[in-house]
C-alpha cells in the first residue's frame, strides 16, 4: 500500500505548518512545507536583484525556479510537546529564517502565481514526495505516511490524498498569531504592526485565492476546520482522529 497521504491547505498563518508538523510527529509521518519552495524561489530572485512585481521577470523567475535545488530536512523530537523543525535548503545553503522574513513574505504570492513556477515546484514536491515515501519506514500507527502543506494540495498536488484538511481562522487573529511567532523567533522587522500584518496576509490571500494558476480554493471533497476559537493542540488531535478513523 502506498503511504498515508494527509493533504492540509488554508490561507497564510491559519496554523497549517505548525499543525502539519505536529500530526506527522505524533503519527511517524515525513512532513513537506511546500510554501517553503516557493519562498526559496522568492528569496533566490530577491537576491538576484530581481523585482518579483514586475510582470516582465516571470521567465526569469521561472528559470531560477527550474535551476534551484531545494530541500527540506525535518528533525522530529521524541517528546510529544516540543514542535518539530524543518530546515531549509537553497542551492545546499541554510535559508529557514533568510525564507520568512516579511520582505519574502511580501513578494512570495506574485512569485507562486505565475504559471512556469508552479510546474516547476510541482515537479520538485512530487520528486521529494517520492523519494520520501519510498524511503519512509512504518510508522507509529502501522502505516507509512506523509503530510504536505500548501494551498493547493488536495486540489492539485495530492488529488487522491486520503484526507484533505481545509484550515481556516478570522484573518485578525491569524494576524495576531504571525505577529506572536515573527516576535517569538526574533524576526520581527521593526515597526511591524498588527493593521499591517493584517492587511498583508489579507493581500496575499486574495492573491492566491484570485490567481489563475491552481488558485487556493477548498478541495470538494476537504474537511473544513475553522481554528479561531481552537488551540493548537485541538486542531492537531481533530486531524489524528480523523486519520485514524480513515486508516
Ligand atoms: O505557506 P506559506 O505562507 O509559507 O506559503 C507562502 C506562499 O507560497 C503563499 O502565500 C502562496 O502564495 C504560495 N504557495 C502556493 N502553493 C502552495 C504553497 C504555498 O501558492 N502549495
């Protein structure tokens, strides 16, 4: 059988890296951010001097999509309460704080619209989905599984995932919890406030959901999690639930 496929999309901030990190934890699953791909992409044109907003660097944008190698590693911990950490790679460099700072953020959603750059990330996820499947042993739950993030997993990447989750949280308080986590990790860019935060994860939304190519949009067939009024913990043991009453 081929490994358990949790796919989990919902706008920016609703919580879906950090739940996606724990449910693999907490079932021996592998883990793929696939915003991160794009992030690396965004990062590698900003510091080309590339100007993402213009429309007139799509193709320049596409072939660094193409060329870059990008890679993922995931330390899980042992200890149930202690969040896993995905490390980054950009062309074997370490960019897993360079990738979320609010000037990459500000650009990532041009970056992730334009077509070419999508097959090209589409590609790169499936190879890695492979290779860690294959790789994967059994995990804690018997089957061997892998949880991906993005907005266009249960549409797209992962069609036939055996669970779609569709996370959604009020756009204030998905500010209010980037801010927190922007503070927490030190990356905060000074000034930021609360309005702005807001505003651009507002902005970015309405960019990815208004997009042509693979918009973010609800899966027909996803469970809708509304997570404004729930703890992390509570949206991690609804999603295990549901795994294991799918199993
Ligand atoms: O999840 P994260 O905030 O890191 O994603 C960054 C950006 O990458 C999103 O705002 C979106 O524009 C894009 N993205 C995407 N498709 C995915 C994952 C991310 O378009 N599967």
């Amino acid at each position: 059988t081929r490994p358990f496929q949790v796919a989990i999309d919902g706008p920016a901030a609703s919580g879906k890296s950090t739940t996606a990190k724990m449910v693999a934890q907490r079932l021996g699953f592998d883990y793929i951010d696939t915003g991160a791909f794009y992030r690396c992409v965004t990062l590698a044109a900003l510091s080309k001097g590339i100007d993402p907003s213009k429309p007139s660097q799509a193709s320049q944008i596409s072939n660094l999509a193409q060329s870059s190698q990008i890679g993922l590693k995931t330390v899980f911990s042992n200890s149930s309460s202690s969040l896993p950490t995905t490390r980054v790679f950009l062309d074997k460099k370490d960019v897993s704080s360079d990738i979320r700072t609010e000037t990459v953020s500000k650009h990532v959603s041009a970056v992730a619209a334009i077509g070419p750059v999508r097959e090209a990330v589409l590609q790169k996820v499936r190879d890695m989905g492979a290779t860690s499947a294959s790789t994967s042993q059994e995990s804690n739950s018997g089957r061997a599984g892998l949880v991906m993030d993005g907005r266009d997993i249960g549409t797209v990447v992962l069609p036939n995932a055996d669970l779609k989750i569709f996370l959604v949280a009020d756009s204030r308080v998905r500010a209010e919890r980037r801010l927190q986590e922007l503070a927490k990790s030190g990356r905060k860019e000074e000034g930021l406030d609360l309005e702005t935060v807001q505003k651009d994860l507002e902005r970015r939304d309405e960019l990815d959901r208004t997009r042509e190519a693979s918009p973010l949009r609800k899966a027909d067939d996803a469970v809708e999690l509304d997570t404004s009024h729930l703890t992390i913990e509570g949206q991690v043991d609804a999603i295990v639930q549901e795994v294991y009453r799918r199993q």
